[in-house]
C-alpha cells in the first residue's frame, strides 16, 4: 500500500477543515482517500493528513497541481506544504 502525507501550517484549523471537508470529491477522482486529520497538540493551526493512494504517479499529478495550490491558499495554508509519498 502507498501513502501520502501532508504538513502544513494553516491560519484558522476550523476554516481550513471546512474548506477541506468540501473539497472530498477531487480527492476520490484523484485516488487519494483520507485516512487521517491531525493536528499538532501545542499548535491546532499545525495539521497532518495522511492518506491512502491508489496510484502513486496520480497522487503526485494531484499533488504537484495547480488547483490544489489555489485551494490550499484559498483554506489559509500559510507556509510551503510538506508533502511526503509512503509505501509500507
């Protein structure tokens, strides 16, 4: 199984989390299913997902794209991401 995993600093969690909540079906079309929210305990506007991908070169295409940068910014992502793909 591949993973993704996703941290980045965010303004406002609860913004963030709702714009991100509405954003489920591009992640379904792009192969990358959610398997967890997190976020630092000390600092709520740290956040962690990590994901489940059906297929690594889609995940890094739906990475690596230009929509989800302009959605990241639009949900108040305020510093460059981190983005690490996984494999058990």
């Amino acid at each position: 199984m591949n993973y993704g995993l996703i941290r980045r600093k965010v303004a406002d969690f609860s913004k963030w989390k709702a714009i991100y909540d509405s954003n489920e079906p591009t992640r379904q079309e792009a192969g990358v299913k959610e398997k967890y929210v997190l976020h630092n305990v000390d600092d709520p506007n740290d956040v962690f997902t990590i994901f489940e991908l059906e297929d690594v070169q889609k995940a890094r295409e739906f990475f690596g794209s230009a929509a989800l940068r302009a959605g990241m910014q639009q949900a108040g992502t305020v510093d460059q991401p981190d983005f690490y793909l996984l494999s058990d």
